[in-house]
C-alpha cells in the first residue's frame, strides 16, 4: 500500500479572502493563453507567474519561473510551514440537479510507485504526451505546485477529515466554496497517514503529472537524492464525495457521411434538432450518445445491445468498438457548448459526439477488478484550485 506522509508547505498570506482570490488559479491544463493572460495582470504574486511559464520567455522560461518562486520566498510573499502537515480542501457547491454538496480531501505527499507495482492505480488508459513541460517545471522550481488528484478505497476517510483543521482561508470561485485547514497534531496526522495508506489510492486526474513524478525520482536517485512522492490530494471513492462530468468526443480525419455510417451500424440513430446543454436530459432519459453536426444540429445515437455484448457499459468504449475498422483520429473536449461551436468553425474537425458522464459505481468497478477506462473517460468537478498550497520538494 502507498505511503502517504505531511509535509512543509509554502503557503500565501491567508488573511485576506480578497488576497487569496487575486493568487490562485484553476489548473494550468484548462487554461486558455487569454486566461493565463488574465490572471497574470489580475496579480503581480499570481501563482499562473510560476506554474505557466509563458511560450515567449524561451527555453529560459522554466528558470524564470525558479527565480519568480524564489524570490516570493525571500520576500515573505509564500511562507513556509514551521513543521510538516496535512491539507484538508473542502469544496461546496450546488451540483447540476441543485443540491448542495460538499467534498473533502487531503493533501499530502503520496509515494510514487512503478507502474504495474501496484498500490497506485491508473483508473483510464492515457494518451502519449511528448511536451516535458511538467517535468522541466518540476526540475527547475523543485516544488509541486499543483497536486495529482486520487481517489482512497479507505472507508471512512471521508469522516476522518469531518473535524476542522487551522483555518488556512476561504475563497469563493464561480459559486464554489474552496476552504483550506492544516492539520499538525501528531495524533491526527498519523491517523490520516494510516488511513490513506491502508487501502489503494486511484489516480482521478493528473495521471501524467504522477507518470513525470516517476522520471523525477528515478533522476533525484542517480543524482543521490530522495524524492520518492509526489503532492496529492485524496479523497473517498464514494458517490457522495464525487461529482463527474463527461469528456466528449470530436472526430477528424474522416467524413461526416463516413462517420455516421459507421455509427449506423451499432446505433439506431434519430434525429434531435438543435444541440443545447438541455441534450444531457435526453441523452440520460433515451440512454444515447449525440451525434453533432457542422450545423449545430444533432442525432441521438441509441446502443443496440446486440452490438455491443462484451463491451463496457462505457460511452467511450462503445464507440472505440464502433469505430474500431475505421480510419479517423479523436481529441477530446468538456462542455456540451465547446464542442458544437469547436465542430461549427468547419476547420479540421467533422463532428462531434456527446457522451453521457461515467458513474461512480462503474469507477469503483474499474478499481476493484484493476480496469482501465478508454483515455479521457472523466471530467471530474469542481475542479482544485492551484496556489493553496505548494510543496518544496528539498522542505525537511
């Protein structure tokens, strides 16, 4: 099982929630150049200024965004815990349906292990990423500043974490609550420790991050030195702790008039009209898949069963199956709305296909029988914050 261990963290002035909205930033894998644009002229000490080193700077961006973090160092701008912790990060929102929800999990160092070693499950297949981005930003910096985001099949986690913590700040982003405690009390911190390292951890989101964590460890170890984790938040494997949304696909490389007839084969296809977020209804009440058109119109795409028998009841896997003797290449895209305008611009993308979110059940299926999901399976919400928290990784 993984080890999971406190550790010193840099940390912003939590005083002022104004101060910690002005710093922070969503994860630099969904930021557009306008929006990194955005939240670098929000704030001079915005943590965009380390974690997306800007194409322009050069091959010396990586060192740019070192000396950046170094300098808020020695200026007090982040400040270094006196003694090693955990992070509790609660977020509460109202979910699709209205409901008022809450999550909870912990931050923390969590071992890198081999792949295949076990301990650290993938819960996807993923796909190749050439760019060592995270990588030379790891090896320049020498800090995690975003975490590999898992998920504990310890039961009871989720209550551990119930009681408060020191209060490290509140902020509010897009109707999300994101609140911060550190957890110092040795009794507590051992409890956590035992708890998440009990039990297999699945990687959620982040799985390239963990896979770069590796390279790093392997090259600190021929370089004599230990960094043999890596800065995770952990929460539950359980429905009430986790909010998914699909990831969709586009299709290019191939007709529309091909891809559709290829469809035909497995699907019953019906048409839909115009393709708004309302499809999702449908979509969940018909048990379909959407078929979107150039002209932002769209065919639900009902599974026949016979077609599918030994498949995963996985939208993504369905059509891999469907697809599977035709040429095309796929990307993958979140948003009911980016999809129709990405498939509307009529450049190198034919069509897009909605797919329905993957349930939670089928995620502890997928951990408990070692499966992978097809690549780009889930799109979990809300989605962490980057700045509350960073980890040095030489901090003793």
């Amino acid at each position: 099982m993984p080890r999971f261990e406190p550790f010193r963290a840099l940390r912003y002035d939590h005083s002022s929630p104004s101060d910690l909205r002005a710093v922070m930033a969503p994860p630099y894998d969904v930021l557009s150049e306008a929006d990194r644009a955005e939240l670098a002229a929000r704030h001079r000490h915005n943590i965009v200024h380390v974690d997306v080193p800007v194409e322009s700077d050069g091959p010396g961006r990586y060192d740019a965004a070192a000396r950046t973090l170094r300098d808020w160092i020695d200026r007090g701008v982040v400040h270094l815990d006196p003694s090693p912790s955990f992070t509790i990060y609660r977020m509460d929102f109202n979910d699709e349906a209205g409901n008022r929800r809450r999550t909870s999990g912990v931050i923390g160092a969590l071992e890198v292990v081999d792949e295949g070693a076990g301990g650290v499950l993938p819960h996807e297949r993923t796909t190749p990423k050439a760019k060592t981005d995270r990588l030379d930003l790891t090896r320049a910096t020498r800090a995690n500043l975003s975490p590999v985001w898992g998920l504990s099949l310890t039961p009871g986690l989720t209550a551990l974490l119930d009681a408060p913590g020191e209060p490290m700040g509140s902020v509010e982003f897009d109707g999300v609550v994101h609140t911060f405690e550190r957890v110092s009390e040795p009794e507590r911190v051992a409890a956590i420790a035992q708890a998440v390292g009990s039990h297999d951890v699945v990687i959620a989101d982040g799985h390239h991050r963990y896979a770069i964590s590796r390279t790093f460890r392997d090259e600190e170890r021929l370089a004599g030195r230990t960094v043999d984790t890596t800065m995770t938040y952990v929460g539950e494997l359980i429905a009430e702790q986790l909010s998914v949304d699909a990831i969709h696909r586009l299709y290019s490389a191939i007709t529309f008039a091909d891809l559709r007839a290829a469809l035909a084969r497995s699907f019953d296809i019906e048409p839909l009209g115009s393709v708004t977020p309302a499809a999702t209804a449908t979509m969940r009440d018909r048990g379909a898949l959407v078929l979107v058109a150039p002209d932002r119109t769209g065919e639900l795409l009902v599974p026949r069963p016979a077609a599918f028998e030994g498949v995963r009841d996985l939208d993504g896997a369905r059509l891999e199956h469907a697809l599977a003797d035709v040429s095309h290449d796929v990307a993958y895209q979140h948003g009911v709305g980016n999809v129709t305008d990405i498939v509307a611009a009529r450049g190198a993308v034919t069509a897009g296909v909605l797919i329905r979110p993957v349930s939670v059940a089928e995620i502890r299926r997928t951990a408990d029988e070692g499966l992978l999901m097809p690549p780009k399976s889930t799109f979990f919400t809300p989605k962490l914050r980057t700045g509350p928290v960073i980890r040095p990784v030489d901090a003793t």
